[in-house]
C-alpha cells in the first residue's frame, strides 16, 4: 500500500510507532516482573511465617501473632483459630483462594497430621498494582507524545536541507544560464548528491533551452523574409486590375495562408522568448481581436454555406495579449470550420471570455481530452493538417494561465469555452 505522507509524516509516524513499540515491551516486561516478584516475594513471606508460628507449640503462648491483613488457621483449635471446613480441602504450599467473598494469599502446610494454614489479603497488592498499571500507562501515552515532539523537531531538521534544495530548484532564476551550482552549498551525503544530480539535470535543461531558443530564432528570422516577399507580391497581384475573378480569389487564399504563417511564426517565437507572460508585444481588447478574426473567417464560413453567428454584446475593456489571443481564437474558429458541414458557427464573447460553438461532426468522448495533445486529429481522413492547433491553443492557454474547455454539444457539435480570468 503506497502511503501519500511528506517525509516529515512519515519520520513522526516512524518515531511514534517504535516508541508504541518500545513502551510496550517495557510495560508489558514491567508489568510481568512484578507480578512474578510480588508472587514469589509473598510466597516466601507466607512460608516463613507460618513456620515461625510452627516453631511454638503452644498457641496461648504465641509471642508471634498473623501480622495486619492476615489469618490463622489451625486444626484441632477453638475460636478464631479453629480451621475452617472449607480450608481443609487446600492442597499443601503456596495458592490463592477466595474466602468470605474476598481474594486472599495462602499457605497451607500439615504437621504431624494437623493441618495449617496462613492467609493474606490480596487488597493492598490489588490496590499498588492499580497504582502501578495506571504509572505505566501514563508512561507509556507519555512516550508516545514525547516520541510524537521529538520526531516533529529531527524531522524538520532532518528535511530543512531537502525543503531548502526544492526551493532552489523551484527558482526561476536556475533556468538561467549564470545559476551556480547547488551542490557546494550541501554536505558531502544523500542531499549533496540529490544536488548534484539536479546540477546535472538543470544543466542539460539550460542546454536544450538554450538550443529551442536559438533554433526558434533562426527560424523565425529566416522565414520573415519569404514571408515579407509573398506579402509584399500577394499585394501588388491584388492590385493587377487584369487578374480574373478566379485568380484573385487564389492569390487571396495565398496572402490569407500568408498572413496566418506569419502570425503563427510570431506565435512560436513569444512563447519561446518570453513564455507568453503578461505584458509582452501589443495589447488589445478581446472585442478588437475578434472585429479582426471575424473579417477574415466570417467571410469563409459564409462562402462555405453555413451560418456564422457573432454575439459580442457583453465585453471588457481588459487589453490582452494581441498574438497570443489571436492565435488562440483564429485556431478555434479554423477548427470549427474545418470539421463543420452544415449548420452554424457561433462565437460568443463575455465578460471573462469567449465561446466558439459549431454544429459539425463533433468528438467522441473518449477522444475528448486528447484533442489537446499534439498531432491528434478529429477525423484522419479531413484534410491535411498535423493537429497541432489545438495543441497549440493549450500552450498559450497554459502560459496565459487561461483556461480552455471542450464539451460536446446536442444532437452533434462542440463547444470550445475559453476563461481569460481564470488565473
């Protein structure tokens, strides 16, 4: 059974039990001891005092008399001496007996054919081994708190180093490539060597960091340019009044997949130099980003032959990171219309977010949550892609410290919910 304790659980629990342990092996080896002692102890006693009566052959003359607690009983006597039916039935030596509704220590011995007997009463022994549980159990809940302190005190001083070394790996700054090493802070032993193992792996981090960085800059900066040109040649062919209807139309499809090549290079760079935090590149309001977007794919919904729906009544004046959110809705709305036949597309924006809505083929439920993994795909034999957009739109999403939702809708569809409040 795999316990889910912190360490700092587990060392109080460790001490606890075993002080259980220990405390109970005393007490149990406490309780024992005395109770054998106090056996023998007042056997001897008893023999020894019925001896020395004994050793007296008169009993008017007795100058040793039962001592407080005990009794004396002698057959053939009269009076308080005279033995009782009921005792006679007492084998020779050491026993214990009920008599008169009371526990007793007795003795019996027989002597020239009369029968002796010496009694004790067992209330005071009762009475100190009452005493005597009632230490050893306070002892005991004692231990176990004292060993509950004990382990709560070595236990943080046995896991400061540890919880020391997880904050320093939690550090933003180890990620940068000037971190010193963690290792020379710590002593030669388990610690130091958990150190040295996370230098090791921080450093390999740094270098692959430091490889994705410089790749997604070259490759941002090398596409630029063919990017630019197909723009910038895209442009001056619109502007050619001798290109025919059809023509235009495909040079329009070429500046449009230029455009969104161009965002998405934008895309991947600011999650590479910046990991898409707050503040960085240009802002706007959630409302200005979709005015944009629905220019573009209201337009490709509508010539596709379904009803594109855009409610944008609720809004806030909260600015937003512009590529990023761009990204995100542009890759919603293109799925949307990728795997849509018929029906509508809705998009509908709030005070916290947006929603996107369509009525196409939708996702079973067991492929639902994998949608967001790279290079899955809703239906294999739709298109071309890679299945890489919602992959992405996850990315920004958990950068952003947005949320983003899939459910399904009824009788077919999905809905794609994204909360720009969640943080």
């Amino acid at each position: 059974m795999d316990f889910r304790h912190s360490l700092t659980k587990r060392i109080v629990i460790v001490f606890a039990l075993m002080s259980a342990f220990v405390a109970g092996v005393f007490a149990a080896g406490i309780i024992a001891t005395v109770h054998v002692v106090e056996y023998k102890l007042t056997s001897a006693d008893l023999g020894s005092g019925l001896n020395r009566l004994l050793r007296q052959d008169d009993t008017a003359s007795w100058s040793h008399r039962p001592g407080k607690g005990e009794l004396f009983f002698a057959q053939g006597e009269q009076g308080d001496l005279a033995l009782d039916p009921l005792l006679t039935e007492l084998a020779p030596g050491f026993q214990e007996v009920d008599y008169q509704g009371r526990a007793y220590y007795a003795v019996s011995q027989v002597v020239d054919g009369r029968q002796y007997v010496l009694m004790r009463n067992q209330e005071s022994f009762k009475q100190r081994e009452r005493v005597l549980f009632g230490a050893v159990a306070v002892g005991f809940i004692l231990s176990i708190l004292l060993a509950v302190l004990l382990g709560r005190l070595l236990a943080r001083r046995v896991m400061a180093p540890v919880v020391r070394l997880a904050r320093q790996v939690r550090h933003r700054d180890q990620l940068l490539d000037v971190a010193p090493p963690l290792h020379p802070d710590y002593a030669v032993d388990e610690v130091g060597e958990l150190a040295l193992s996370f230098d090791k792996t921080l450093g390999r981090l740094r270098d692959a960091l430091s490889r994705e960085k410089l790749f997604t800059s070259d490759v941002s900066h090398e596409l630029r340019t063919p990017l630019m040109v197909l723009a910038s040649s895209c442009e001056l062919l619109l502007g050619d009044p001798s290109l025919d209807q059809r023509s235009v139309a495909q040079v329009g499809r070429i500046a449009r997949a230029t455009d969104e090549m161009r965002q998405l290079v934008d895309t991947f760079l600011m999650l590479a130099r910046a990991s898409g935090a707050q503040g960085h590149g240009a802002q706007a309001t959630l409302k200005d980003v979709a005015d944009g977007l629905v220019e573009i794919w209201g337009r490709m919904i509508r010539e596709k032959g379904l009803e594109f729906i855009y409610e944008s009544e609720h809004t806030s004046p909260v600015e937003y990171n512009l590529t990023l959110l761009q990204s995100v809705m542009g890759n919603l709305l293109r799925n949307a219309w990728h795997y849509t036949d018929s029906g509508f597309i809705r998009l509908t924006l709030s005070e916290h977010g947006f929603r996107v809505e369509d009525s196409g083929i939708g996702i079973p439920d067991h492929k639902r949550e994998a949608m967001f993994q790279p290079f899955v795909r809703g239906e294999h034999s739709r298109g071309e892609g890679l299945g890489l957009g919602l992959s992405l739109v996850q990315r920004i999403c958990s950068t952003q410290r947005w949320r983003v939702e899939l459910t399904a809708r009824q009788p077919n569809g999905c809905c794609f919910s994204v909360d720009l409040t969640a943080s």
